[in-house]
C-alpha cells in the first residue's frame, strides 16, 4: 500500500490543490520562560509531560519528513531553547539526508549559553522575537523578559556566525506600534533582518482585545517609509511574508501579513504542535495524531509515512481568519508553534 501510494506521489507530500509539503514546524514544548501578552494567558496550563512528544519521537517524525521530501525544518515551541537536550536532539535531525535547512525560531532567553552550541549543532539560521528596544515595555509585552539578556543573546548569535539572524516583531497598537522605526534601526545598525508580524487570533489571551490591537503591515510600512526607503524584493518563502530590501543597507524588512495579504494559495508548509498533532493549516482545525502513529509503531517508519501522505488529503485550501470572533482558534500559539 506505502509503496504503491509514495510511487504515485513520488515519495513526496503533494495535497489535493497540487502544493508540496517541503517545510514543517515542529513545536518541541508549550512552555515558555516568557509569557507574551499576544500569545498566552498569565496562568497557563502546560501539558503533562507524557502527552509532549520525546526527543527521540521529534527525531524519527524528522526522518519521515525529510525522506518525504520535506528540506527545511523549523524547530519552535513554547520556548524551544528551554527544553532539556534540545541541542544533542538537533544535532541529530540536522544530520538527516536530504534536510537543508535547519533553522529555530527563540525568545532569545538562553541564546547567552546556547548560540555557539547551536552553531555546532548545525543550526543554519535563527530567528530571534523582539518587540520592543525599551525595557519597561518589553517587560510588558512578555510579562516577565528581560531586554538585556535578549539583547545580550543576539550579540552572542551574531558571534556564534549563523548564515542569517532575522528580528521577529509582533506589532499591536499602543503598546509597540510607535516602536517599528527604532526597531528598524537597530536591526539595520547590527546588520539584521527583520520581520513584522500581524497578531493572529490564536487562543484566548486576557491581556487585550486582538481587535483592537490589530495593527495592519500596511500602517506600519507607511509609519517606515518616514525614515526608510522600501525597495521591493522579490525573495519569496511560499509562506505570508512579503520582503523589502532598505535602501543604504543590505538587510531586509518583511512584513508577515495573515490578514490582510492571503498567501494560501502557496502554500508549503505543515506545522507538529508539541503533543504530536501534524496542523493542515495555522488557520483551522485539520489535524492528524502522529503521537498515537508513531508510538504504535515505535520501529517502522513507513506507518508514519504512511500517515503523512494520508494527511494530504486533508490539508485545507486555506484560512478564515476574523479578528472580530474570539477566539477562532482555541490552540495557543505556543501550542501551535510560531
Ligand atoms: N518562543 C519563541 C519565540 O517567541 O520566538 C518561539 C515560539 S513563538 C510562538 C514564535 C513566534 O510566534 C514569535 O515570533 C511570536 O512573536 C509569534 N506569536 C506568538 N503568538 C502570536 C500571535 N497570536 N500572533 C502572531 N504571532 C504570534
Ligand atoms: Fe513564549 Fe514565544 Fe509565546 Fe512569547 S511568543 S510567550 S516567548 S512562546
């Protein structure tokens, strides 16, 4: 049946509308060091730890993926960097064949200890969430970070030598939006990317309304073309960024646009929340338990391979987002996977 199936599909993941799967997010925890106001609760609940998938687990579901002819991988969570042997367990996924990429997204928190391990570990790439350059609203915004020590972490990232180092910036009116210049800046003064991000209605959160925090890309593009020129690029990701290159320095500035730019229509990617659930789409429900597949089979991987070419059939056209019900999605973004 596997055989027969991964010869039509040509061993890899193809939908129903022709998209190949080549990029997956993988959430190695749902628990954080941070608590950002924009993507949980003050009192969370985490899973117990038997429902997390194990590293050992993450590693062989890697497999299945990169032999399925997925080459980017992008290790999230939670907080990924709090996770105990999260760093041996990267070594081990950035060695599988036919894996090109092996990038993670991080508060930073930890990146003082573990840049240069990263490095080692063959961690290509990093991107590194800041949402503010003051100290007094960057607490705010993650309730309990610290800006220095991120700070700090970024400097031992540009040290440790990574190919890219790119800045993730949610941005939510009144409490960062005047912040989008500055933040430009220092991105273009330590010769960074950087990324602003729409709010996404993912879980409930009590902290504000989503509504009325929305702040478009398209507001914070005009609030940047006071101080920057934007220069259209043409680098694409198959994923909701659009990129700009800023005149005078050679770093770019993308914007990560769910609302109000659709980008489904290229879209390449499945997200692992961190109980094991493969995500059709960010936006909606369609979902497939690999935990349960992958510990019924803890030797044969062709079961779980088997289950990843029957999740094609399943994986949506695209989302729905509407920021005017709370929440559309009951998953946190730390239990989705940034
Ligand atoms: N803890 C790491 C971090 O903060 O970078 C990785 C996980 S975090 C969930 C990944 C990204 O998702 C971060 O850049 C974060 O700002 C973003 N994020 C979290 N909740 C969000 C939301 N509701 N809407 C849009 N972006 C969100
Ligand atoms: Fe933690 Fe990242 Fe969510 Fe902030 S955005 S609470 S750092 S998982």
């Amino acid at each position: 049946m596997l055989d027969t199936l991964a010869k039509l599909s040509n061993n890899k993941l193809i939908d129903k509308f022709g998209r190949q799967v080549t990029y997956v997010r993988i959430s190695v925890t749902d628990r954080c060091d941070f608590r950002c106001v924009y993507c949980m609760s003050e009192d969370m609940e985490f899973l117990p730890r038997e429902q997390v998938l194990t590293l050992e687990e993450i590693t062989r579901l890697s497999q299945a993926f990169v032999e399925m002819g997925v080459t980017k991988i992008r290790i999230t969570g939670g907080e990924p960097l709090v996770r105990k042997g999260v760093v041996e367990m990267l070594a081990k996924i950035s060695k599988l064949e036919g894996l090109e990429e092996l990038v993670i997204t991080t508060n930073g928190s930890q990146l003082v200890k573990l840049a240069e391990p990263l490095k080692q570990a063959g961690v290509k790439r990093i991107n590194i969430s800041l949402d503010s350059l003051d100290a007094e609203k960057f607490k705010k915004v993650t309730r309990v970070g610290d800006l220095n020590v991120v700070l700090d972490g970024i400097q031992a990232a540009k040290k440790a030598g990574f190919e890219n180092i790119k800045l993730n910036a949610v941005i939510l009116k009144n409490r960062n939006h005047d912040e989008v210049r500055n933040l430009v800046q220092y991105a273009m003064d330590q010769g960074l990317d950087i990324s602003f991000i729409e709010e996404m209605p993912l879980g409930a959160i009590d902290s504000h309304s989503r509504e009325e925090a929305y702040y478009s890309s398209d507001e914070i593009k005009r609030d940047l073309e006071q101080q920057f020129e934007l220069l259209s690029s043409t680098k694409k990701t198959g994923g909701p960024a659009r990129y700009y290159n800023v005149n005078g320095y050679n770093n770019k500035v993308g914007f990560i646009s769910p609302h109000s730019h659709n980008f489904c229509d290229t879209c390449n990617r499945v997200r692992v929340t961190a109980s094991g659930l493969l995500l059709l789409c960010l936006g909606q429900e369609h979902s497939m338990d690999l935990k349960r597949v992958l510990r019924a089979n803890p030797i044969d991987l062709n079961k779980v391979k088997q289950a990843l070419i029957d999740s094609m059939a399943i994986k949506p056209k695209g989302h729905d987002f509407d920021l005017t019900e709370q929440p559309v999605i009951f998953r946190h973004m730390s239990v989705t996977g940034g």
